[in-house]
C-alpha cells in the first residue's frame, strides 16, 4: 500500500486493516486476531502470525468469548467479521465477558448502515445505539479508509473496549489529505468550515455531506461539515462550539436508525448542557426494515439522499431568515 493517499483517491478499508494488524503484530507479540469466518483481509496477519490468529467459523458468540479470555491473560484481542452479527447475535458476551471486566478487545468490522445489498438482516442499523449502551465501550464509525488504519493503531494503547464501524470496505474514497487533521479518538474533525448551519455525520455519509455541502455553497449558504467519528465520548465541546458558531442550526444525518444514533447522542449533549438551538433535524433510516437495493437506492426510498440532506439545509437557512 502506497504511504501516501489524497483526497478523492480510492482505497480499501479492508486492506488497510489486514496491513495494519501484520505491522502492529509484529511489534506486539501479544496481539491476536479473532474472526467469525471473514478472514479473507486478514491473510498477512494470518500468515505471518498462525499462532496468534484464530477462526471459528459462523460463531460469533464464541469469537467474543474467546477474544475476551484471551485479553483476561493479558494480550490484546482485535475482533474481526461482520458488525450485524457481532453487534447483535454477541451482544451478551460483548457486555459481560468484554465491557464488564473493561478487557482490552477491539471489535473492527463492515456492513455499517444500509449498504452491501445485502438485505435486512445483514444490515447493522441498531449497532451504534447497542454498543454506545455498554459501560466501558468507545464506540466510532469511520467514513475514511485512511483513518482506518490510525484509529486501530491508536486503539492498540486503550486499556478498554472500542468498537469500530465501517461499510463494506471493499472501495472507499480517501476523503482528508495526509496530515490534514489531528486524528484522536474522542475529537471530531471539522471536515469543511461554515457559519450558516453545522452538518453532523459520520461513517460513509461524510462523503455524501460533503457534496450537500458543495451544492448549498453554489447558492451562497456556508455549510461547516463535522465527521463525528467518535460517538463515544462524543466531543462535547465542538457540538457546543458549533451551535454558537453557526447560529444554533444543526442537522444531522446518519446511515443508521434516526432514533439511538449520532443525533440522539448531540440530543443528549445540547440537552445535559443547555444549549439553545433554532432548528435541529435528523436525517436516516427510519423505523423500517430497509429491504434490498444500492446504498443510493435505499438512502434516497428512506429520505436521506443527497437530495434530502440539501434539501434539510435548506429548511435550516430558511428558518434562519424568517426568524
């Protein structure tokens, strides 16, 4: 993989993970590798390493289990697979065996939100509510494939449970150039700046939010962008700072259900801490099963497309004028 990627590049997040855990494997000889039968990115790591890389096959529960028994003996347990099944069917031994005990297990995986084609239950759309319900559990949902590989880098020093959402992974667009942002878990990134309404997203609608930001800068309005990455901790203070910023007007969209999300954790921020606002509304999948079809397909049937996402911003400004 080429040291070096700039924005609009496309690259795989899978790959970026399978090359990340060869290079921190061979600096920590306590590192394992866990996957439910989806260990096809992880064949470096698998190679170079048999003996600290295990699959079990289509059991979740006991990947968890074990990646929880294994960080019990003092080494550093990543779970790798598919996040509706790991979110769900080892819901149990993720909150007890892993967030409990507050045991050192990263759970890394794809099919965040309405993507992959793959039909309801093979979507995780309750997967952030989930996880950012369990004690000890960071939860985070990255859009970039880049910073895919630092956010697992810098998890290999937290003394606790991360979960780390992505799509599917197979071809995603470079969305920050190299150092253009301070990447730490817990902070947001102000990925465009602007002070007419802020635009909260994360995982693979930043890319989207983008673009709705571009169409509304052609009519004249500032859209300020913020990839909140980190659910949990949210960062606090830049959802405080944006709605002084850009007058109290928020909007948040999320390939996950509206309800449980990211807009219910800024909810809970504007809330715990009496932040006045002027509008806030939330765009993302309603209380449906979603069905079959293209990312695009299911995004606009369920009112979170593109054309949806201009079209809120628009309400948002509108607001603004006539109050």
């Amino acid at each position: 993989m080429p040291e070096t990627f700039t924005f609009g590049d496309m690259l795989s997040a899978r790959s970026v993970i399978g090359e990340t855990l060869a290079a921190e494997g061979a600096k920590r000889d306590n590192l394992w590798v866990l996957t439910p039968d989806i260990g096809a990115t992880l064949v470096e790591f698998r190679d170079t390493f048999p003996d600290r890389f295990i699959d079990v096959g289509l059991a979740e529960q006991a990947c968890v289990g074990i990646a929880a028994g294994l960080a019990y003996d003092g080494n550093i347990s990543v779970v790798s697979g598919m996040l509706p099944f790991l979110s769900m069917r080892a819901l149990e031994q993720v909150r007890s065996d892993v967030c409990y005990p507050n045991l050192p297990v990263k759970i890394i995986g794809t099919h965040g939100g309405l993507v992959g084609n793959g039909g309801s239950t093979h979507y995780a759309v309750e997967d952030l509510s989930l996880m950012a319900s369990l004690t000890n559990m960071t939860v985070t949902s990255i859009g970039d494939p880049v910073m895919v590989g630092e956010v697992l880098r810098q998890s290999m020093e937290m003394s606790g449970p991360i979960y780390i959402r992505l799509a599917v992974g197979k071809k995603d667009k470079v969305l920050y150039a190299p150092g253009e942002h301070d990447i730490r878990i817990g902070r947001g990134i102000v990925a465009r700046d602007g002070s007419d309404v802020t635009l909260f997203t994360h995982g693979t609608t930043v890319a989207q939010a983008l673009d709705a930001a571009d169409e509304l800068a052609k009519e004249g309005v500032s859209v300020r962008v913020v990839d909140m990455w980190t659910l949990k901790p949210i960062d606090a203070e830049l959802v405080i700072r944006s709605a002084s910023e850009t007058d109290g007007r928020f909007v948040v969209l999320e390939d996950h259900l509206t309800y449980g999300g990211l807009a219910t954790r800024i909810s809970d921020v504007v809330t715990d801490n009496g932040v006045s606002l002027n509008s806030f509304e939330r765009l993302g999948i309603p209380q449906v099963y979603a069905g079959f079809g293209d990312d695009e397909e299911l995004r606009n049937k369920h009112g979170y497309g593109l054309v949806h996402t201009v079209d809120a911003l628009r309400r948002a400004v509108q607001t603004q004028e006539t109050s």
